[in-house]
C-alpha cells in the first residue's frame, strides 16, 4: 500500500506534536481523564489521520481540499485545549508556547495544501 502521506512534512510535524501531547498529558490530573486528556489526544491525532485520508483522496481535489480543511479545524481545535492546559496549569507556558508555535506552522502548511491541491495530484 502506497503511504506517501509518511513523506510529508506536515504528517511529520503533526505526528510528533500528537506524540508529543500524549507523553504530556500522561501527567494531567486523573480528573480530566474524559474532558481535557481524551479531548488534546483525539483533536491532535485527528489532524494526522486527516492528513492521511486526504492524500488518499487527492485524485479528487475538492475531497483532498475538504480533508485537509478538516485537519487545519482540528488543528486548531488543539490549540484551545492547548490554552486550556496552560491555564489550568498543566502545562508551562514556555511548552504551550512552543507548542503552539508548531502548530501554527501545520496550520499554514495545510494551508498551502488547501491553496495548491493540484501541486499534490497523482501523475498519470
């Protein structure tokens, strides 16, 4: 099976800040088990899975457009539980900071996919 979603730059990025959450929140309260953790977790590995389905999808571009407009929601749906750690104080704010700095940065990468799907068509 073709996986050459894994060769994007965005995947990556997106992989390793999901990752990244999920050894973070390990360390949040056993009280946001259900509202905070599994929100941050779902949100952030939904902007890969997103990624995925849209590259498999590209033969198509207004799904590709569709799906990656999906993963930048989602991306940003990660950055308000990003805020809402920060201010319950589960994290510090120089690693809210960084995250959010990152994420910022696979917002504008999906954001050049939304703009270009063509660029990311498969040859005939």
């Amino acid at each position: 099976m073709e996986s050459g979603f894994k060769e994007l730059k965005v995947y990556n990025l997106a992989y390793k800040l999901a990752m990244e959450i999920y050894n973070l929140s390990k360390s949040f309260p056993k009280e946001e088990k259900y509202a905070l953790t599994d929100q941050i977790r779902r949100s952030s590995r939904s902007v890969c899975a997103n990624i995925a389905e849209g590259y498999r999808k590209r033969l198509y571009p207004k799904h590709f457009v569709s799906k990656m407009s999906d993963s930048d929601c989602e991306c940003s749906e990660t950055l308000v539980w990003l805020d809402f750690s920060r201010d319950c104080e589960y994290l510090t704010f120089s690693k809210y900071q960084e995250l959010c700095q990152q994420y910022s940065e696979v917002g504008r990468m999906l954001g050049y996919l939304i703009n270009n799907p063509e660029k990311f068509a498969p040859r005939k």
